[in-house]
C-alpha cells in the first residue's frame, strides 16, 4: 500500500519535471534545509508567474506531521490537475490569472521520509534531542501562544523555543517576506473536519464569518464530488486549545487560515481512500484560491453595521451601512443553518440599497443572513460582514419550547464502564459507538415535558446535537447513528447501561446519519414528521421524553474505534448552554368554540328598514335589498388574550328563487355608521368572507359556511378590541336586471337563523415591559450582568445575549448567556478585556420577547487571565492537529 503514495525524492522529481515544462506557470525554489539535509521545496503556480509575487495568494502547507502523507499526495495531483486544465477551463484560468498559489507539499520532510521508511505513524521532524529521543511536533513550535514542554519523548513536544526549527523557521521566512498571502491552508489527517483559525478566546471575531464561510464553500465541493461533509469546529475557546500551531500563526499576521483535516485514517488504502481525498479537495483548494483576492487591499471594504431592523411572522428587513458607489452592488446569502455556504443557490439578493426585506419566512423559524460588496466592474468581492442570525415571531396561535436536559438526565453508558456509567451523567460528553476498550456505548438525554400543556397539538419539531469530536470515528463509509425514542415507563434507571442496550424503541427519529456526514462543528439535526410528533404529544402526559443515541455495535476487522463524541454542553469539557443537546417545539392549543346568534337582523329596501328579518335580493324595480347582519362578540376572553384561529358563518336559506338566471350572493365584513339604504349603499367595504354562493347552489343545498381568511379574522379581533360589532351585508349580484327576487335567510325568531362560529385559544398578545437597571461589572474577572425584571404576573424570565459587533435587536442577535427568572447572571466564557454589546430581554409563556435593553461594555484595565488545561476524557479521545 504505502508504494502507492509518492516519496519526498519523487516529489521533487516532479516538480523539477513540470517546473522545466511550463516555466510561465511554475517556480520551485527551496525555503530551508532540514536537519538531515533534505530541501525544504517551495512550488509556485500563476500564469505569468514572474509577476506571481504581485497577486494576491493562497499558502499551501501539507504533511507538517510526518504520518500525515494526504498534504504531499494532494499538492502533487492538484499541480497535475492544474497542469492538464488550465488552458481548457476559463474559470481555472481566470482564477490563476488574478491568484497565486504557494505551495509546500511537504513541510516535513525528513519525518515524512522517516514515516515511509521505518515507523508508518511517526509524527514529528527528526531533530536529536540529545537524551536519546528524536523529534519536535512542528505545529506546537510557531511563536503563538507557544509553551514550552518538558517531556521530549511525547508526540507533541514543542521544542526549546519557537522556531527552534529549520522547517517552521523556513515557512516563517517566507510568509513574512510575502504579504500578498491573504489565506493560509494547512492540510492535515485525519476527521474529516476544516479547523479554522482562532485567537484564544471564546468569543466571535471580525473574520469568523469569512473563516466559516471559506470553509462551508470549501466543504460544498467536496460534497459535489463525493456527497462527503466535512465538519467546521473551531474548538472550545479558551481551554484545550494547541498552542504554537501554523494556522494561529498565520492568522495572528492577518492571514485567513484554516487546518484541513482529511480521511480517518494517516495512511489510508489508496485506492478507496485516499483517491477519494484527494478527488474531492481539488475544487475544494481551487475555490480557495479563487477567493484569494477578495481578500487583498484590491477588494471593497467590509459592509459595516450589518444589522436586523425589523423582525416579524413571514418577513425580515436587514440594514447596513456603505459609502454609496455607483460601481458597488450587494449580495445577501440566507441559509437556515450555521455555517452553510454562501453560494448561488442561497443567493436571495442582489441591490444597491442599504435595506433589503427578505419575504415569505417560516414563522418561529431561525434564519442566517450573510452579505459582502461586490465591485461591478472587476467582479471583486468584499469579506463577508458578521453573520446575523434570527428567529421570526411566531403566528398568532403559536407557542414555542426550546427543551434542555437537565444535568442528571444526559450522558452516555458504556458496554465495559458499567460501574462508572452513572459518573457519565452530566460530567463526560456523549460517546456514541463502539471501541474495544468500552465496547458498545449509547448516548441518553431525558427531556422534562412539564412545560408543555395536555393537549398540545405539535406544529413542528426539531431536535438537536452538537458532534464535537470525530477523530475516533476512524473506519471510512462505516456505521450509522439514530435517535429513537424508548417508553420511559420500561427504563428505572437510565444510567444503567442493560435497560439502555435492551429497550425496544417506540420510534426512530428520520434519517439516520452516515459516517461521511458526521459534521464536527456543525449541528446535527432531525426535524421530525408527523408520526414522530405525535409521539411526544403523547409523552405530555407523562411529563419526560427519553432519547437513545445510538452508532455502530460492531467494528471491522483491524478496526480498534467508531466513536462518535456529542457535546452535552455541561462540566468542564461541555462548551456552555447553548452547546447543549436540545428539542425546539412549536405548538399551539387545542381551540375553543363560540356559537354566536346575531343581536340584530334588517332588510334594507330603498324606502324602508325592516327589523328582525333577513332578506337579500332585488326588489320589483330592480334595487338591491340588501340584508344586514350584527353580532356582539361576548364570552371571549380579555381581547389581548384572544386569538381567532377559525371564524365562518352559517346561512341557512329557507328556498331558493325560482328563476334560472344567474344571480349570487356576497358576503361582506362592513364598518356602518347607520341602517337607512344611502348609508348601506356607500358602506365601509372591509373585505369579503369567503366567496359569493349562487342560486343554483341554493337550490341544490339550503345551508352554506362563509369562511373568514386571516385578514378577516384579525380584523375582527380589532373590532372586538375596540368594543365593536362585527356588521355584515348579505348582498346579491346578477349578471342582468332583476326583478322580484328574494331569498328569506329566516328571521331572529327561527332557530336555523344564521350563526357566527368562533373558534379561539387564549395566547397573550402583547410584550411585557423590558428590564431595567441593566449594568455590568467585572467580579472574579468575570463580566457580570444584573437587571431588574419587570414587575408582571405574566413574567417568566429574562434573556441574556452578548454580541462583539453591534446591541443585539433580538434574542438569537449573538450569544445566548442566560435565560431565567433570575436578575444576574455572568459571562462565563467571554473575555473581560474585549468590548462588546450586551442586551436583555424580558418574556412571557409564549413567549413574546419585549424590547431590548442594551448597554456597551469596555474595560478599562487589562484583566489577567489564566489558560485553563483539563485532562483528556480518555487517552484517545483526544483530537491533535
């Protein structure tokens, strides 16, 4: 197998080979020497490439840990594919013609060459350490946030110093002496997973958008070649983070970089695997290098104060700022989860404007709106602004739930930890799957349906768990993991790990999910159906809901792991609240029903007003008689908790005319100021209710329903808001004169008079008053946040956002930090010494959210802070790049 793969000689060979063959296409040169003498080799790729040095350009690194041979392999067939379609494909052409790429197929030459020829699973360079040990893990010796070990056996030993090393020295050389790089990529195995780069904290950056967009478009093409998706996950800020890794350094100098983690294995079968690999980076590495000058001083400037201005049912308006140009336009990207790419099939907009409204939204649903400038006449684009992300409010009879498990009731049982098991539970993460060392291990979360009213009618549904960890996930196109649902009644003890293993499901939740779509850093999701729905409608009753996650029972031949780790957002390795596995519910209320009679019956004739009867028609000259209907709406609840989800009226005729003209009758919701026939005539026309019945229906039936749409039922409800009537006007059309022709729609004395059929539920319309007194301060160098809530009976809590870039305009406008009924709360994980917005909002049971109180925070003294460095959950569990 490993003679498939190119040496570092045969490396050099070619690229000597292809350098003579297009000399205005490639350069080699050699950056450094390494410690065994070997050529720290450089490949250059443009057109015209003597002026390569002046293009904006993508930095290429691979194989900077020895065992990991896909960096050399991949470098080596993109040059090839450059090579064979760069006259042929115009997009490639353009692509080189404005970009260059930096190569460096090889950082590790020496280890590489070590790896091939000795030990397949050596990591490091071949440094002597002078005690006997050999080596230093490359990417723990750049300059930022380097520590040093002590321990020079480990396979991450740093070294004595930052760039104590030819390699790391060479590559830092050349990046400093080259400021035209705008984005870095470093290829690694294994995971399946891109690494964006971070600066130590946990808290968002200016370019993050840019890093997981560059990485979602990325991911796009390998999902075109293979139907692979890769994972974005940018680790737990600021605990267990590598330090002196390339990509920070990289990114400290302002370059976009991003490790790129491939396969699930070092050293794959070439043929099935790393073929695979290799196929399906190509457009992945040539859409980055596109992208190269969208990153340099030539692009426009980045859309300031992109923001949400107005948020409603079905629609969004957005607003940002910009010198106005001419020769500037926009593009708005909307997608419905994180980091997804901005591509054409997400592209919704176009404009010049500085406000755009995105139309016909989901309600209660979560949105993500990303936009960049476009400069029309070089097609060059801007960085992306940060992204928005919101939730529009829900329908008038909506409700929604967002449930989390409590501490106790989430965490996994292991097949061989079963005394241990119980410590599982709100501490470790979820590992889902099987390895030799615990065997057959199934996540658990146990939701508490308290919250939710009997009878709850479940609109939508989805559930939600954040994969954290893939890197033991380590046999290619091998296992599925599902969801099902187990009958809480059968399960005593949810901690053991029997009951777990042996519970029949009641329901799998949708599709499962395959090995090559284990997303680290992306959500996993499952919107669940109908049937699934019904399910938890059914465990209202018994006030929980008890979820199995379960992977792979057993492992190939060979294969030690198939591990899948799940944030539980608890304990020290969990990443905070909003990390937590959960279930988002929108539900309404079974309905309510109001027969109403009408208070008042008139036919109105041109000379006269006849009370108590309800006729329509034409009279013997041919005038309209029209019939008036009015209604007190009495028994609902208070207006402002009184929702209409269904409204029609009932007529009953006593006969139809007999004539077979064509003659129609209409109903109308009208505002009257009085009853004489003028007064009707030029009557307020507010709307029709349903349609027009004609006599030939009559004929064939006596009773019809008039059904209210949506604009109708609200404006009843204005009218019962304003202690009005609701007036109605039964009015007939003919397609020719007519003459002596009524219809008796019986009196106020019959009981088939016509009826008003309300049906309603009770929801609170209206927001509460906002919190006040919103105020930070620094204790325990932590940002603390305190209020004071809104005195209301109605009160259920308050919500906490932070965002680094603007106030928050609404609940999902940043980082969720808090929600509950208390008045503080702390910013656990943000850095004291970062300004940022903070906002509060109080709600309701629905819940409508009130207004926002914001306020600025800066600090005005540096707060020391101290890196926090847990144990591994488990030897290997732990996640190297």
């Amino acid at each position: 197998m490993k003679k498939q793969y190119t040496s570092y000689p045969q490396t050099v060979e070619y690229l000597e080979k292809v350098m003579g063959e297009h000399p205005h296409l490639i350069r080699l040169q050699s950056i450094g020497t390494t410690w065994e003498g070997r050529p720290i080799m450089l490949v250059t790729v443009s057109l015209d490439v003597e002026f390569a040095d002046n293009k904006p350009a993508l930095l290429y690194t691979g194989t900077i840990h020895a065992r990991e041979w896909i960096g050399n392999e991949l470098g080596i067939k993109l040059i090839e594919h450059i090579i064979d379609n760069y006259r042929s494909d115009p997009t490639l052409k353009q692509i080189l013609t404005r970009n260059t790429l930096y190569m460096v197929p090889c950082l590790n030459p020496d280890g590489f060459e070590y790896s091939r020829t000795h030990f397949s699973f050596w990591r490091k360079n071949r440094r002597d350490n002078g005690d006997g040990t050999f080596g230093v893990d490359l990417n723990r010796n750049f300059a930022v946030r380097f520590k040093r070990a002590v321990d020079t056996s480990l396979n991450t030993y740093s070294g004595p110093e930052a760039f104590s090393e030819p390699e790391t020295a060479a590559i830092r050389d050349f990046v400093l002496s080259h400021t035209n790089i705008t984005i870095a990529l470093d290829y690694h195995s294994q995971g399946n997973v891109f690494f964006p780069a971070h600066k130590f904290n946990h808290e968002s950056e200016i370019e993050g958008t840019d890093l997981n967009i560059l990485c979602a478009n990325m991911n796009k093409e390998i999902h075109k070649v293979t139907g692979r998706k890769y994972g974005i996950h940018r680790g737990k800020p600021p605990a267990n983070l590598i330090h002196g890794s390339g990509r920070e350094y990289y990114y400290s100098l302002g370059i976009l970089a991003s490790v790129v983690e491939v396969g699930t294995r070092n050293i794959p079968d070439y043929l099935t695997n790393m073929s695979q690999s290799v196929d399906e980076n190509i457009p992945a590495v040539k859409y980055a290098l596109s992208e190269a000058i969208n990153y340099s001083p030539s692009a426009p400037a980045r859309v300031d104060n992109f923001t949400v201005s107005e948020v409603d049912v079905y629609t969004v308006t957005l607003s940002w700022e910009y010198a106005i140009s001419d020769d500037i336009y926009f593009e708005i990207y909307r997608a419905e989860s994180v980091k997804s790419p901005c591509t054409e099939a997400n592209l919704i907009a176009r404009t010049r404007q500085l406000t755009f409204t995105d139309v016909q939204l989901k309600s209660g649903h979560k949105y993500y709106y990303n936009i960049r400038a476009v400069d029309r006449i070089s097609g060059i684009k801007s960085p992306f602004s940060p992204e928005i992300k919101l939730r529009t409010k829900l329908s008038s009879d909506e409700y929604f739930r967002g449930l989390f498990p409590a501490r106790q009731n989430v965490g996994y049982v292991g097949q061989y930890t079963i005394e241990k098991n119980r410590d599982h539970f709100g501490y470790n993460s979820l590992f889902v799957g099987v390895n030799k060392r615990r065997g057959i291990c199934y996540g658990v979360i146990e939701f508490n349906l308290d919250s939710l009213p009997e009878g709850a009618r479940i609109k939508a549904a989805r559930f939600s768990l954040y994969p954290m960890n893939r890197v033991n996930a380590k046999v290619e196109n091998f296992g599925e993991w599902t969801v099902s649902v187990l009958d809480g009644d059968e399960i005593s003890d949810i901690t053991d790990f029997n009951q777990i293993h042996q519970a029949t499901p009641v329901q799998t939740f949708g599709q499962s999910v395959a090995s090559d779509k284990l997303t680290q850093g992306i959500w996993s999701e499952w919107v669940l159906n109908v049937a699934e729905r019904h399910i938890i409608k059914r465990s209202i009753n018994g006030g929980r809901l008890l979820l199995r996650i379960e992977g792979p029972k057993k492992l190939p031949v060979g294969a030690d792991s198939q591990m899948m780790q799940f944030d539980i957002g608890y304990g020290k390795f969990g990443a905070g609240i909003h990390y937590r596995p959960n279930m988002e519910l929108i539900y309404t209320l079974p309905t309510n029903r109001l027969e109403l009679k009408p208070n008042a019956l008139h036919t109105i004739y041109r000379d006269q007003v006849i009370n108590g009867e309800l006729r329509s028609g034409f009279d013997e000259q041919g005038d309209i008689v029209y019939g008036q209907m009015a209604f007190k709406p009495e028994n609902l609840p208070p207006p402002d908790r009184t929702v209409i989800t269904e409204a029609y009226l009932v007529m009953q005729s006593k006969s139809a005319m007999d004539t077979h003209k064509d003659i129609r009758f209409t109903i109308e919701l009208a505002g009257l100021e009085a009853l004489d026939y003028n007064s009707v005539k030029e009557r307020q026309k507010i709307e029709f209710i349903g349609y027009e019945v004609s006599n030939a229906q009559l004929k064939e039936r006596s009773t019809h329903h008039f059904i209210f749409d949506s604009f109708c039922k609200t404006h009843l409800e204005a009218l019962y808001a304003d202690n009005q009537p609701f007036h109605f006007i039964v009015r007939a059309t003919a397609s020719s004169p007519q003459h002596n022709a009524l219809v008796d729609w019986h009196n106020e004395r019959s009981s088939l008079v016509c009826q008003l059929v309300i049906k309603y539920i009770q929801r609170r319309k209206t927001t509460l008053p906002a919190p006040t007194e919103f105020d930070a301060t620094v204790e325990n160098k932590q940002v603390k946040l305190t209020w004071k809530n809104p005195e209301h009976n109605d009160f259920v809590g308050s919500f906490v956002v932070r965002n680094r870039f603007h106030p928050p305009k609404s609940p999902l406008d940043g980082v969720k930090l808090y929600a509950g009924p208390d008045n503080y709360t702390y910013d656990n994980f943000g850095n004291p010494n970062i300004a940022k917005f903070y906002s509060v909002f109080s709600y309701d049971d629905v819940p409508n959210y009130s207004a926002p109180v914001s306020l600025s925070y800066s600090s005005s003294e540096v707060i020391p802070l101290e890196d926090l460095e847990y144990e591994e959950q488990d030897e290997d569990e732990s996640q190297q790049d």
